[in-house]
C-alpha cells in the first residue's frame, strides 16, 4: 500500500470517474487503474463497484477511503512543519470565495500576498456556500472565505469582519427622502434580490422580516445573481437594492447619494476563513489571513451595535 494508490482511490471517489481522476492525478487512466487494482488485491476486497455508472464505492471501499483522507491530510503535514521550520511557503493553496466577497476583496489581497510569498501558487473559485462546504469535505479546496456561521460541526470558522448591509435606493422611492433608515421603512418598496443559492439572499430576506411581508404583493422581485445587476435593476426600474458596503467603496458621489445607511443595530454579514477541523496548509492558510486583516478597514472588525444577519444553505 501506497501514498500514491490511497491518493488515487480518493480521486476516483471524489469524481466518480476513472478517467476524471487519472486527469487531475496527472497520470494516464490505464495506470491510475493498474494502481488501484494493485491494491484491491493486496487488501483482498473490491474498494469500488465498476459495474455502476457513475462508479462507486462498495461498502467496505467506502470505509477504506475515509481512513486513506485521514492518512493522507496526516503525512502532508510533514511538509508542513518542514515549510513552517524554513520560514517559506511553497506549493499551492486552493481557496473557495463567494461571489459577493471575491471582486471587492480579493483584488488588493492576492496583489500584496503574491509580492510576499510568490513561490506559493494559488488556485481560487467562486462558488457558492453551499458549493464551498462540499469541497471542503472531500478535500479539493484547502480554505474558503465566505459568510458565517454555518453551524456545521465539521467546518472550523475564523471570523475575519463584519461587513455593513446597505440600501441603495432609487430616486424615485419615498425612502430616498430619508438620511438613514429602520427597516420598516423598506417594508413596501419593490426590493430586488439575489437568485437562490446565494447566502446573501437569505440575510437580506432576514432583514427585511420576509415572513412578515411575503403576502404583500409586489413587494419583492427575484431577478439575478450579480450584486452589480442588482444596482442596474433600481437605477432602471426603480425601488431598492441591499448591498454589501464594500461593494460601494468605488461608487462616485452620484451613486453614494442613493445610499441609505440603516439604524443602529446596524445589520451585517459575518465573513470568516473557513477549513475543515482537521486541515493542513495552516501555516499558508494563517499568512493569508493576516493579508486580508491588513486590507479590511478597522471599522469592519468590531461587531459592537452591529446584528449578524443569518441564513440557511
């Protein structure tokens, strides 16, 4: 038994496809199988069910391959203390983001992170929460920056700050007249949202009390998946938007003055680091964070008078 064939039993049950596997193994399919067969009969028993499309792993694999996870996060770990020993960080951090967060954080974050450690490569996806929590388990992302909490006992959070929800209003709205505003006063307005999928969806519904005000009709629109849409649709049709406040900071002065700032509590969004309980890469994932610290403003990483907003995945 080898690194190399537990390495490929997990691949093979991570895409559930030979091929698929052998590929983000880089090696050919003939020989990812070769491996794998090697070790069945080494084991004795049938590790996956080649019978079914798309292939999967019998009983006895299935338990097989949870111990191989364990077996490998534990001897990369060896790198990883020899890398924390040299002071260096080397090979690749694979790091899920949702969309909401990616455009207007991880710009000047990966700019000064890169400059610092640049023989570290990392590989970043915009995913949805949900999408996020399900690589983190099978282990193809290292690390995920999204919004919290998640209540998920395998799923270890590092709250990084709490950003403030905004209203951007159109001119034609009588909340427009209002220099901040409760949330009552959004409670008619035409409010337009995210698609379903995304975790922002569910805070602002839960700002705007959305069981309370779902039999009012008209009340709300669904219509995209792009914080940025979400400004073009009040701009053209009218009504309100919720936005993130970083999300503003490049607005000129005729877009900030259809911004609405709410009342004390402040309503915001928790967004932490996120990793498995049992990870590796920590010495990597930490300099990261201290990155993204660096680049937060201070007003953002105090929660005091501030409501997290949550939301289901």
């Amino acid at each position: 038994m080898t690194l190399v064939q537990l390495e490929y039993i997990i691949a093979v049950d991570t895409y559930r496809s030979f091929v698929a596997a052998a590929e983000k193994c880089f090696v050919t399919q003939p020989t990812l199988s070769m491996q794998i067969q090697k070790l069945e009969e080494s084991l004795g028993v049938k590790i996956f069910d080649r019978s079914r499309q798309p292939v999967v792993p019998t009983e006895i694999g299935e338990k097989i391959i949870e111990q191989a996870r364990t077996v490998l996060t534990e001897s990369k770990k060896i790198s990883e203390i020899l890398q924390a020993e040299r002071g260096e960080l080397t090979g690749e951090l694979k790091i899920g983001v949702i969309p909401t967060v990616a455009p207007y954080l991880l710009p000047t974050v990966i700019s000064s992170f890169m400059k610092k450690y640049n023989k570290l490569k990392l590989q970043i996806w915009e995913y949805t929460t949900e999408q996020i929590i399900q690589e983190l388990k099978i282990g193809t992302l290292d690390c995920g920056i999204l919004s919290t909490p998640l209540h998920d006992p395998v799923i270890q959070e590092i709250p990084l700050f709490y950003e403030t929800f905004v209203a951007y209003v159109s001119e034609k709205s009588q909340v427009f007249e209002k220099k901040m505003i409760n949330i009552e006063d959004i409670s008619n307005e035409k409010l337009w949202l995210l698609n379903e999928g995304h975790c922002m969806r569910g805070q602002v519904l839960n700002i705007c009390n959305y069981k309370h005000n779902q039999s009012k009709e008209g009340t709300f629109d669904y219509n995209t998946g792009s914080v940025e849409t979400l400004k073009r649709m009040v701009d053209l049709n009218g009504g309100l938007t919720i936005l993130p406040e970083m999300s503003i900071s490049n607005y000129d002065e005729d877009q900030l003055a259809h911004v609405r700032y709410f009342k004390t509590p402040e309503p915001v969004r928790e967004i932490s680091l996120v990793t498995p309980q049992n990870y590796v890469k920590k010495h990597a994932i930490n300099m990261l964070k201290n990155e993204i610290l660096n680049v937060v403003p201070e007003k953002f990483k105090s929660k005091r008078k501030k409501e997290v907003m949550g939301f289901s995945v």
